[in-house]
C-alpha cells in the first residue's frame, strides 16, 4: 500500500539515525573511559561525557517509544486528508459534477465498488475509494467526449478520426494528473489516477481504425501512456473503472450476466499485462471480482412493477362533487 509504505521508510529513517546515534555514542564513551583510565583525560571531562552518553542513549529509548506513536499520527494526517477529499464539495469533486456529471457517478460507483474489494482482500480501504473518487478527474476537461457524458448530445467522435478520439480519450488521464497536483492532492492517490489504465488499449478506436485501414493497425497510437498499477489499490480501482462501465452497459441485468461481463473484462486486463505490477493475487483478483458482480448485480435488479391505484385513478378522472368523503 503506497500510505503504508510511506510510513514504513519514515519509520526505518528513524530507527537507522537512533543506531547511529545509540553507536556513536557507545564508541565515544568507551573511548572516553580508555583516555580516563590511561590518564589522558581528566575525571572531571569523563563525567561530562557521561553525562552526554546518558543523555544521547536516552533519546534513543525515547526515539523507539515514540516510533509508534508518530506512525499513528502520521497516519491519521493521513487520514484526515483522505476522508477531506470525500466530501461532495471538495473543489475538484464538485467541478467534476458540474462540468461531467455522468463520469461523477460513475466514480461515486467506482469507488463503492474498489473500498468494498479493498476490504476483503486487506487493502488500504479510504486510499481505494477517494482515488477511485478522482480517478477520472481529467474528463472534466472535455467531458463530451466521453459516453457517459452524452445524454441528449451529439457525440463530437464523429468528426474525428479514430486516432484524434483516441489522443483525447488517453489524454483525460495525463490531464487528471496535472489537476491533481494543481490541487496538491496526496502522491498515492495521483499515483491511481495516473495507473488506472495502465498501458490498456483503446480497444474501440484502434478496431475502428483497423477497420478502415483493412490491417491491423499499430497499438503504439492507441494505448493509454500511463504506469500499470503499482499497488492492490490502483489495481482495484482499474478493475471497478472496467467492471462499472460492463455493468451499466450490460444488456441482461440477470446475476450470471453480471458477473460474466465483469469476468470478462477482468481476464482482459490480466490477460494484458495490466495487473503484472500491482502485487495482486490471482485470490485477490477472484475476490474482487465476486464482489464488484455480487454489487452491481444488486443495483441493476429488476425492480417491482406496482399496479395502479384504482382510486387514484378515480380521483384523477372525477368531477368536482363526483369524489365521496
């Protein structure tokens, strides 16, 4: 986990500058003792430096005491900061629903979806959601161009050549980061906004462009330029960016159908490559996958068809003095 980490090199930071200190001030004094006891140095300076010993071997003690104290307020400053950036109304959140208002709840979903899978295979649960929250901060730039985005307008895709779509469908992850760091947001959640695609291909516009060309094109032009997942929680989120998207685009809203599209995108990034990286399990994976279908499943469930209120009706269809009290 890239929090953890974090604190884990502080951590060692800490323990290697107490041995030092802890050796240095060993080494000192029995020098100090050997130049008292051959005569080289006065009583008086050796009860001095020993006094300085005492002093520097207890800030060793107090340093190993307070390790564990200092990493749990780092992580709560972690912490704190995370759950700020939660909030509906954190700056980049709310432009997010105001200029893409599709691709908001789609990352509200996604990060339901990554925090419940971070869960249960051990992962950093808050990190998972808020970077899925703002994975996809950089559509907000050209929030058109995007599918979600579209509702009752024309797609600006048709005026483009499969390669243009392409450029400015990867683009929204370089521009998303650069947003991100305009809004100083923490390093590891930059990190999943620009590891959630990985190296994927832009599958569409590069068959698209095949299509014309009559060849297999090159992929080099079609592919997302970002790092794969370098940790379990850009892992997840990449894989409920993919299985969100499959499960709202799924035709049959059955349980089985769900779970097959969310399979199947999962293979396709593994089969990718994407996932090589990330320390993720083939379990971890498993696991993930079972819940982000057992989720979705339950969103798109067939919903109760409630008959008519024939009074309703009747109240609806009545003349002024035909209703009975």
């Amino acid at each position: 986990m890239a929090t953890e980490a974090g604190r884990r090199v502080v951590s060692d930071v800490v323990l290697l500058t107490s041995a030092c200190f802890g050796v240095a001030a060993l080494v000192l004094a029995f020098a100090a003792l050997t130049a008292t006891s051959l005569g080289w140095l006065p009583r008086e300076s050796f009860r001095q430096l020993a006094v300085g010993f005492g002093g520097g071997l207890l800030a060793v003690i107090a340093a190993f005491l307070m390790l564990p104290v200092l990493g749990r307020l780092s992580r709560l400053g972690d912490d704190v900061r995370l759950l700020e950036l939660c909030d509906p109304g954190a700056p980049l959140l709310r432009e997010l629903n105001d200029r893409a208002p599709g691709t908001y709840q789609h990352s509200i979903t996604a990060g339901t979806l990554a925090e419940a899978a971070a869960r249960v295979i051990g992962a950093d649960a808050l990190l998972t959601r808020v970077g899925a929250y703002y994975h996809d901060i950089g559509k907000s730039v050209r929030p058109y161009f995007f599918t979600e985005n579209q509702i009752g307008a024309r797609n600006p895709h048709d005026d483009a050549s499969p390669a243009q779509s392409a450029f400015i469908i990867t683009a929204h992850v370089r521009e998303g980061v650069v947003l991100a760091r305009r809004a100083r947001l923490p390093e590891p959640v930059i990190e999943i906004i620009d590891q959630h695609h990985g190296s994927s291909l832009v599958t569409y516009f590069y068959r698209k462009a095949s299509a014309a060309c009559g060849i297999a094109v090159d992929e080099a032009g079609f592919r997302y330029d970002g790092a794969k997942p370098q940790s379990r929680e850009a892992a997840l989120v990449m894989l409920a960016d993919a299985a969100e998207a499959a499960g709202r685009t799924a035709t049959d809203s059955g349980a089985v159908a769900i779970e097959r599209a969310v399979r199947k995108v999962t293979a396709t990034k593994v089969d990718d490559g994407q996932l090589a990286e990330s320390c993720m399990s083939e379990s971890d994976i498993e696991a993930a996958v079972l819940v982000y279908a057992k989720m979705l499943a339950s969103v798109r469930h067939a919903r109760v068809e409630y008959p008519d209120d024939p009074a309703a009706e009747g109240s609806e269809d009545a003349g002024p003095g035909e209703i009975e009290p």
